[in-house]
C-alpha cells in the first residue's frame, strides 16, 4: 500500500476518532500514528474557548462515546466512570445512594465530563471546602501516543499510588496523552443545606468574606458574587450544608461575624444566586473570562487593582471568586477587543502565570493568552518530552510553554 505523502496528509480533512473504551482508544491511536500523527482531544466542547485553541491536528479524538460508570462501591465511597461521562450523570447516579462528587464547576450544568474538567483543572465555590476535582480523584488511567495504558491508583481511598499522574494531568489541556478512566472519591449528600446572603459595599466585601471563612463556622462554600452594577454594593454567599440543626446555627452565626445585612435566602432564590455565579464564570459570546490566583491576603488589592484599570478603559466588569481559596473570575464586557486584551496584559503583569483565560472570544487571535512563562517551565517541558516526545497531543493549547525546543537550546 502506498505510503500518504506529506501533501496528502496536509490537504486532509481532519477525521474524528470516536472509541467507545479503553481498549479502542488505544486501537484508534495505534492504528492512526503514521497516518494521523497530530491528534487533538475532546469531550463536550464546554471547554472550547478556554486557553488557546488547539493548533492543526490530523484528527480529533472525540471522549464523548466513553460514557458511563464503570464501578461504584457505595460502602468504600468510590465511583469509577469512563472519562467521557458528564459529571451530572456521575452525581444523578450516586445521589440515589445519598452520596455526591463533591465538585460543582459552572461548566458541569452545560454537559462537561469528568475527564474535560480534570484535564482543564476546573472547579466551583465547593473548592473552599473540598478543593478542585484533582483533589477527589484516587485513580486514573490514561493511554499516551504509543498506545501506552498507564494506570495508576485504585477504589481504595487510602491507596494514593497513582496521585501524581492524576496530578499531572490535572490542567494538562490534552498536551500529555488522553484520560480513559477516573476513580472519584465521594462524600455524603448533604441532610440540609441553607445560603446566606450579605450584602457588603464592594470595598468590603473581601473582608467579610474573609471574616465568614476564618470563623469556624465551617461553610462550603463563600463565595463573591458582583455582576459589575451601577450599585455599589456586592453580595457574598455563604453555604452550609450538614444536619438541619447544624445548618440552621452555623447560617445564623453569620450575622454576628458582619455589621452588614444578612438573611437565608429560600432554596429557589438561592440556586438561582449560584447560577448567576456560574454565569459570570462562563460569559456570553463576545465576552472575556479570565480565572486567575493570588494569596488571599492581596485579594482586595488585586481586585482593586483590576477595577481600576477596567474603570479607566470602560470595560464594563463582573467579579465571581472563592476568596478564601485566592481565586477570583472576572468577566469583561464591553469596549472592544483590544481593550480586552489590555486588561488581560495587566492582570499577566500582576499575577504571572497564574491566570487562565476561560473565555477568548472577547480578543484579538494575536493576544498571548497565557502569559510569562512560570518557574516550572522547564520541568513541564520535560514531562511532555517523556509522556508525549513526538508533540503528538494538543499541539499549540499551552504555546508559548510547550513549545519544542532543540536539544541543547536553553528553554525561555
């Protein structure tokens, strides 16, 4: 048979590698490495605007037809799922034994899958409490260019082995090989859960929402809620969740910790107060996301910084943030693309690498989107030269970090 010539192969249209399981994924990435040596990985898309968009691919490998639990042990507390299946399936499915993934990413209500959220390192407001989707997960498997299935961990909690592949992957946009399988950790659905509201002047939202996280009263959540209104004011949410009794103390604790007002808002009112937080976290077409960390200490002060300069360009600004954890989203609207990205030089100034753009259509293509490379660049690179050493994965997702270099060539 003859042999694809390089024309050939350039003037294809990129194909779409649909397995079902494991074991055709690595079929499919063995049967197409001569032929298809650039391959970018997808699952619900919900991602699609976040960071760079992938560079030319010969084929994409669509993760969405590896759906469903593998295995849930109610009594150990695990579940195993393919990673093409959407995290809302996982939480339907364990939720009938009382037990939940203690994870709530705004991209989770638009169909995002388990392994899409790993590999993009999203989380909700429930990090305060529990951290991001990294930190619940105790097992992986993964195949890599060669059709290499590395498995790591397992069901059993205390069985840790395979942590570290699940943090490698963790944020690795598709640029190191492609997740198969996850082994969740699960905790208990909540018996009550309450949402208490303050309304705060924006200057003193931070430390209120400080004064709530460090008091003890152990909320799941505390999180700013700002969608950028002519008011002055801001709201932060606190959640609690645990027995009726629990729940109703610790929500009614929260108006001695605040001169502001506060009340518990009713169950209705309250998921609709959450859904405004995902929303600014997911933005509208024309819109620029960006999620960016800093010490919770310098939060005011970052926020103050990033208002003002979006004050002086009239961009107008909603702000979402899990204060307590030093993570903060904001969304900008209005006043033109390159104002945009402005902005979002300012913030590559303020914070370093530290900053993942969520949504890019709000840009120019040209605007460098992630920014000065961290200290661990190097360390990164060597990780994709030993997990992926012919860039066969997300070609251009993390340009300028992952760029190749020549042997020798001391990386930026």
């Amino acid at each position: 048979m003859a042999t694809p010539t390089g024309a050939d192969l350039s003037a294809r249209q990129p194909s779409t590698l649909r397995p079902a399981t494991t074991a055709e994924l690595r079929e499919a990435l063995l049967d197409t490495a001569g032929c298809q040596p650039r391959v970018t990985v997808r699952g619900a898309g919900t991602a699609d605007a976040w960071a760079n968009p992938p560079g030319r691919a010969d084929a994409t490998v669509d993760t969405t037809a590896m759906s469903g639990i593998l295995a849930h042990h109610p009594g150990d507390m695990t579940v195993a799922v393919r990673a093409g299946t959407p995290l809302a399936a996982v939480q339907a499915e364990v939720a009938e034994h009382g037990q939940r993934v203690a994870a709530d990413p705004a991209r989770a209500a638009g169909g995002a899958t388990v392994g899409g959220l790993l590999a993009t390192a999203d989380a909700g407001p429930s990090r305060l409490a529990y951290g991001t989707l990294r930190d619940l997960v105790i097992g992986v498997t993964v195949v890599l260019a060669d059709g290499t299935v590395a498995r790591a961990g397992g069901h059993v909690i205390k069985n840790v082995a395979g942590y570290d592949l699940a943090k490698l992957f963790a944020g690795s946009f598709g640029t190191l090989g492609v997740l198969a399988e996850i082994v969740l950790r699960l905790h208990p659905a909540p018996r009550a859960a309450a949402t208490v509201e303050i309304g705060a002047p924006r200057r003193e939202a931070f430390a209120t929402a400080r004064a709530i996280a460090d008091a003890g009263v152990e909320p799941t959540a505390v999180e700013l809620l700002d969608p950028g209104g002519p008011e002055g004011t801001a709201r932060v949410l606190a959640r609690f969740e645990g027995t009726p009794a629990g729940v109703a103390e610790r929500s009614a604790a929260v108006a001695e910790l605040t001169p502001h007002p506060t009340r518990t808002v009713p169950a209705d009112e309250a998921e609709t107060l959450w859904a405004q937080v995902a929303a600014i976290c997911t933005g509208t077409p024309g819109d620029t996301v960006i999620r960016f960390g800093g010490r919770p200490a310098d939060a005011a002060a970052l926020a103050r910084r990033v208002a003002a300069s979006a004050a002086d360009r009239a961009v107008r600004i909603g702000r979402a943030g899990t204060l307590g954890a030093g993570v903060h989203t904001v969304r900008l609207r209005g006043n033109g693309r390159r104002t945009h990205g402005l902005l979002l030089a300012d913030l590559h100034a303020a914070v370093g690498p530290h900053c993942t753009v969520l949504r890019r259509d709000g840009v120019d293509a040209s605007t460098p989107l992630w920014g000065p490379a961290p200290p661990a660049v190097a360390l990164m690179r060597a990780v994709k030269r030993q997990f992926d050493p012919g860039n066969r994965f997300g070609t251009g997702r993390l340009e300028p970090w992952l760029t190749p270099h020549r042997d020798g060539e001391r990386p930026a």
